[in-house]
C-alpha cells in the first residue's frame, strides 16, 4: 500500500488523467491496462465522467471483461448512454453477459423498450431468462432490486461439498457470505461463510444451518426491506416468492442505497417538489420546473385565503397602521414553529422512532413544549414592544398572538404527519410548506381577532 | 423455517409477551430459555421495552452470556440504563466484557465518568486497554466509531493457516469476511473471506491479498468514513493511526447508523432545530423546546425587519388597503421557491452529486427554472387578479413582484448552501427558515416598490 500513496489521498484513489491520456494518445494500452488493473472500479467509472466521447471508448475496451461490467455498473444513466452510442450491439450483449443481474435491469429499465428486445435476443439464454423474469416486477419492491446470483446448497451437503460448490460457482455470484439451503425450491436455512470457515470441513450443512432467518418477499417495499436490513444488520436478505421459494438476494449495498434513495426523496417532497430520482445536475430545467410548479400553485392559491382574511380587516389596519407590519413576523415565527415540530415527526416516523401508537405522547409533549416556546418568544416580542414602540397593548396582542400561534403551530405540525401516515398517505407532505400556509391562515385570523378585541377595532 | 411461520409477520418476527409472562411468572425458565435462543437478538432488545423493571431483570438473566451482550448492544440508552439498575456491578461488567469494543464504548460514554472508572478496573485486562484506548477518540471520528475485533495475518501464511486462525480467534471477531495483512503492524494487505474461499490452502496469502485497498484515519470525520464505505461498497473499512499501523476496523452496519444519523441532523438543521442525536420521545420537553428556541429567536427579530419596511410603506396602504392581501402569498411563494432550491442543493451537496465547482452550472440552471416558474406563477395570478379584481395595474403589479420574488429566492436559495459549504460551515443551517427571512424582506422591498411605482403612492 505504502507504495503506491503517491496516488491516494487520505484513503482515496486518484487517478492520473494526464498520465492515462498520454498513454491513450501514444497508444501505449499495456500500460494502461496494467494502471487500471490496480484501480477500484469506482474510481474508474468515476474518472469516466473526464473523458471525451472518443477516448471514453478506447478506454473502457481496455478494461478486462469483468472488470468492464463492474465498471458499468457504476456509471450513472448519461455515462451509460454516451458509452452505449460508441458500441456496437455487440460489445453491449456482452456487457449485459458480465453484469450481476440486479445492474442489467437497472441500465435496461431506462433503455428504449425496443432496443431492449432488440439486447436480449443476443445475450445468453440464462441470462435473458433472468432478465426478462426480472423486468417483471415492479419499481419499488423487492423484486426490483434484487439479484438472482446467489450460492444454493442442499442440507445434506457437508462443510466441505459446500466450500467446493462456493469455489465452482462462487466467483459469479455478487455475495458468497450468505448462502441458501433449499429443499425442493423452498427456502429452508441459511448458512453464513463464517459458520463455514470455523466448522469441520465433514460436518453437515444441516447442522449448522440456522433455520430462523429474516426474508422478504418479492413484492414487498422496496424501503421497507431497506429498513429490515439496517435494524438487523444483514449483509443480504433472501427473496421468496408467493410459494415461499428463494428467488433471489437483496444485498446491504442496494440497501444503502435504497435508504439514501428514499431519504432524499422525502426531502423533496418536504421542500413541495414532486419527488424525482434523476441527480440535480442532470436533470433538465424543464423537469426541474415541472416538479416544482404544481406545489407552488397549489400553496400560492391557498395563500390568498390568508390574503382574503387580511382584507376583512381592512378597517382595523386602516385605523391602526402598525398592525401590518407584524404580520410577516408571526407568518413566520408560525411556519418555523410548525415546521420544527413537522420535521421531528416525519423523520421519526420515517425511522420508526414514532408510531402511531405514540399519537397521545407527541401531542402532549408538543402541547407542553409549544407552551414553553410561546411563552418565551412571546415575552421577548412583548418586550421588544413596550420598549421601541411603547405601546402596553400592543404588546399584549401581539405576544397573545404569538402564544396561540405557537401552539396551533406545533399542534398541525405533530398531528398532520402523524394523521397521514394513519392514512397510508406519505407523512413527508405534511411538512413546511403545507403546514405554513395553514398556520399562516390561523395565525392571521387569531392576530386580527385579538386585536379587533383589544382595540375595539 | 415454515414450521415457526405463527409467530413470523411478512419476515419479521413477533415475540408472544404473554406467553413469555407465564413463563417467568410459573418459573418455567427452561422453556423460555429455549424459546429465546430461537429468537433474534433484535427483536429480543425491542421486546425488553415491554418488560416491567422486575421481570426485566429475570429476564435478562435468561439469556446466554454472548447472547445478553448483543441484545445490550441493540438496547437505547434508556433501556440500559433500567437494566444496569437492577444489575450488580460483576454483572455489568459481565457484558462489558462481551461487548464488542464499539459497542462498549457507546455504552461507557454515556456513563457517569465515576461509574466508567469503577467499573473499568474490574473489566479484563485487554477489554480494560481497548477500552481505555477508544475512550480517547474524539465524537465524530472514526476512532469513536471503530472496533477493536478483527483478524491479523502476516503475509507468509498459507490459505490452510490463515483459516485455522480464523476458526481460532473467529468468534471473537464482528466480522471476518475481510482480513487484514500486517507487517511491522503496518497494513499491507487485506484479504477477502471469498478469496480465502476459493483459493486452494497451500497458497501463501501474499498471493491473494489486495495491496490497493481503501483504508481510513483515526482522526478522520465519521460522516465522511460512512459515505467512503458506501461509495466503495465496503463491508468494512481499516482504520489507521498517524503512523500508518491498523488499529481497527469500521463495519458497514455502524456506516449506515451514522448516514442514517447524519441525515437525521441535517433535516433538524434544515428545519431550525439545534441538532440533536437523541430520539425524539426520549427528549424531554425542555431540551426540546431549548434546541428549538434558538433559532425561532433570531428569525423572529430578523423577521421584524420585514415588518418595518412594510411600515416605511404606511401611506401606500393607507391609500390601497388591498395591497396588503397579497403580502401573504408572495411571501409564501417566495419562501417555497427559495427552499426548493436550497434543499436541493443542500441534499445534493451531502451526498456529493453536487461541488463547489458545479457553482455556475447550479446557479445558471436555478435562473432559467426560475424565469419558467415565475412566469407561470405570475400569469396564474395575474389572471386570478384581472378575473377577480377587475385591475390590470394591480395584476401587473403583483405578477411582476411574484416573477421578481421567485428569481431571487431561487438565486438565494441556491447560492447560500453552497457557499457555506466552501466556508466549511454547515449548508443545511442555509435552509428553508433561514432562506425564507431573507427572500421575505427583499420580496416586500420589491412589492412596495414596484406598487409605489405604477400607482404613483
């Protein structure tokens, strides 16, 4: 390791553009092939991105055929693309041939169906048998996620027929460390290559075998499954389908990245943005600004009630200036308060921190903290009042009004979520900007109120 | 595995409280024993919520040593801390000695440091060094995230060697899957399980062992250990200390739980909280509201700086009472717009889809979304105005302030998070609340301005 720290850096490979295009234009390939035989292949579809269309092909054909596919594998959908136009059908059945099944359906799920048809009839018939199984299920399950290379043994089998089949078949297989004993299709334990490595080698798969496992099933959430492994700490998670035979494998990597997936999209649909799988670079401007347009209607429509509440009281700010000037104020102390309270609730619902079985303990707890909030920035608005403007009074609607805005705030803000989820809707719209402008709406009317009252407006 | 489907629900398995109950409660800790033994340790943890202060104690004791030490390391600190009052100290000490090391230290530093002590001289001697050791990490470091368990080989063994050290010292170990070469303590190598597998015994691991291999620091920060471990779809990650020896390792579960609980910081950042790792109904009402009262303070006074424009603009509304109606909705839909775009971008800086030096692609993308949204947005209202209002002034007039307010909180929204991301400040305090003060005044600045303007006020 020592000896190559010229190209790390804290740990990460670096590789060197202007050595692999000197080495491309003098067409020294030997060379080249032996540097990125010694890269990681994320680095190396990661360095992809540097180059331009024709030495992007000179290259990726100097990768060793595995090494090729795992590349692929990496390359996110635009890389894919450019890369696929510099192919003949040729060159990408045989990319198709290496990749773990899981990767196929990822690249051809985005492909033209046309040219999909067009891919499998050339690629090998397990292969097209597995891909076309595949393709259908459906996005967002188990089923779409899953790989179908995954190490089988059957319980009689011994320590040692078992490490003999991992060395004929391991190689393809995308995680050797759990594999699967079956009996007549059906799933009946798992074995872990750690019980392997620390048993006898004529010891019986069935004696080490552990028959209670976690699975999943086919059609299962994709995010629910996701979460299975984070909270048991697995490695892989067996697939079964409706007939309770193993299918295929969930591996922890696809996890990660499904939970990473899943999280940014609640936040886009926090911020009221049609969520949207496709990273912000590469999505278009068109597409960025239709998933952002609904929202922004729908919430900017329902803000005029707010408005229209305002012009009832026309007289009251017409005799009393001053009160307008406090409204952007309470908006949005309104808003913060109530999105704090949404925030905490959807990620604790999303993380299974908060169930619906806790609706009574949140509310009290919200009630209780709205109490100490309000009475907290209501004094200090109060304050703030008497001293700049001194006006007692003022000070008094005002803070009052802060003090029930809070509540009513952090009262929407809990329950909404909460009430969502209950109704199998997704809590994550029930965030900010939804709950700002009903709080708005409420606040406006409990401001005015106060004051119509107090001043006898 | 489908002998025991009854107490299994879509793969998860269901403890029977009641059944556990009668058999503590008829002395049958026999039968129990047995039945928890089939169990996993996960939801063992999760049943313990269930559990009264005196059964929990009986029940506890039930479990087999190694197995009582992984069901504590799945406990929330709450739970520990119920259990350890009903322990004596051999016996806290008892699962101190069968944690493995980061579990350990997990446990210990949230322990009041007298306690650490005491119960730290009674601990074995190497579990008492380790201990000792991680103690010294700093939060947030690799070192506070890493355990002490994993397996060592020099590079003269043989595959047959290397696995006999394996089915010695394997049980010990949180994982075994990647091996560890060292010289001189240095790391020179890492060795897969899989290659350990396939190859034949009498290969010297020098032969297979991987020289490139990604590796991390002590002192490097957890979150971006966590991200290396993703991207890289490691299993586990050494960790080094200044002088380039391997003194532990990272594993993947413990990856995920700081991705997890990064991203739950974040969004609370986002959200104007003062983030906070502990969850939600175990925070008591004060910490919360005290995370909370920060920043709805200073928003609240910068938010007044909004209301004394609007009051600079008196006379406008004294002579257009109408104005002020439309204070709400371009004041929301300037906040909406602008934390759609920071959210993106603060989304898109933490899982690195976004760079600094992306600064100009993002900001250029943000003016032509803007430009779009705006328009839509200003024409829908527009319309509604001329519809409604019968004014074509006041239409223009608010069309043209939407079309101004979603340009610049789209700019804001996108400029701030990245910018404090270059500053190494933390881009998700630039968010939604933040974000929305600062559009708030600059959209009534241009609203007033704009109707002072065209009606001459």
């Amino acid at each position: 390791m020592m000896a190559v720290s010229a190209n790390h850096e804290g740990g990460f490979f670096i590789m060197d553009k202007d050595l692999v295009l000197e080495w491309i234009k003098s067409n020294n390939l030997k060379e080249l092939h032996e540097y990125l035989k010694k890269q990681n292949v994320v680095d190396i579809a990661e360095f992809l991105h540097e180059l331009d269309d024709s030495t992007l092909a000179i290259f990726f054909r100097i990768l060793e055929k595995e090494e090729a596919a795992n590349v692929f594998s990496y390359l996110d959908n635009e890389e894919r693309n450019r890369l696929i136009k510099t192919f003949n059908n040729a060159e990408i059945v045989n990319v198709i041939n290496e990749l773990y099944s899981d990767d196929a359906i990822d690249f051809l799920s985005d492909m033209p169906a046309n040219l999909v048809t067009q891919l499998l009839d050339k690629v090998d018939d397990g292969v097209r048998k597995d891909i076309n199984h595949l393709l259908k299920y459906k996005d967002d399950t188990a089923g779409s996620i899953m790989t179908v290379e995954f190490i089988e043994f059957t319980k009689e089998m011994t320590v040692a027929d078992a490490l003999a089949k991992i060395k004929r078949v391991g190689i393809d297989s995308e995680t050797v460390y759990t594999c699967y004993v079956v009996e007549n299709r059906k799933l009946i334990g798992i074995v872990s290559a750690k019980s392997l490595m620390l048993s006898d080698s004529d010891v019986p798969i069935k004696d080490i075998m552990k028959t209670e496992f976690i699975y999943a099933y086919t059609s299962d959430d994709k995010e629910d499954i996701a979460k299975k492994m984070k909270k048991y700490d697995l490695i892989a998670l067996p697939v079964l389908d409706v007939e309770n035979c193993i299918v295929g494998i969930v591996t922890f990597d696809d996890a990660i990245d499904v939970l990473t997936e899943e999280t940014t999209e609640d936040m886009q649909k926090m911020a009221a943005i049609v969520a949207n799988d496709k990273p912000y670079l590469t999505t278009s401007v068109w597409e960025h600004a239709r998933s952002r347009i609904v929202w922004l209607l729908i919430l900017m429509f329902s803000a005029t009630l707010t408005g229209s509440i305002i012009s009832n009281y026309e007289h009251a700010f017409e005799v009393m200036p001053v009160l307008v000037s406090f409204i952007p104020m309470l908006m949005d102390t309104g808003g913060n308060c109530g999105s704090q309270s949404s925030t905490l609730i959807i990620r604790g619902l999303a993380i299974d921190e908060i169930k619906f079985s806790d609706f009574f303990k949140v509310v009290f707890k919200e009630f209780r903290i709205s109490i100490v909030v309000g009475i907290v920035l209501g004094l200090a608005n109060g304050i703030r009042i008497v001293v700049l403007n001194h006006d007692v009074y003022l000070a008094i609607v005002v803070s009052v009004s802060i003090v029930v805005t809070v509540m009513i705030s952090k009262f929407v803000g809990c329950v909404l979520p909460i009430i969502a989820k209950r109704l199998k809707m997704d809590p994550a719209i029930m965030a900010a900007p939804l709950i700002t402008t009903i709080v708005d709406t409420l606040a406006i009317m409990v401001y005015f109120s106060i004051a119509s009252q107090i001043f006898n407006l």
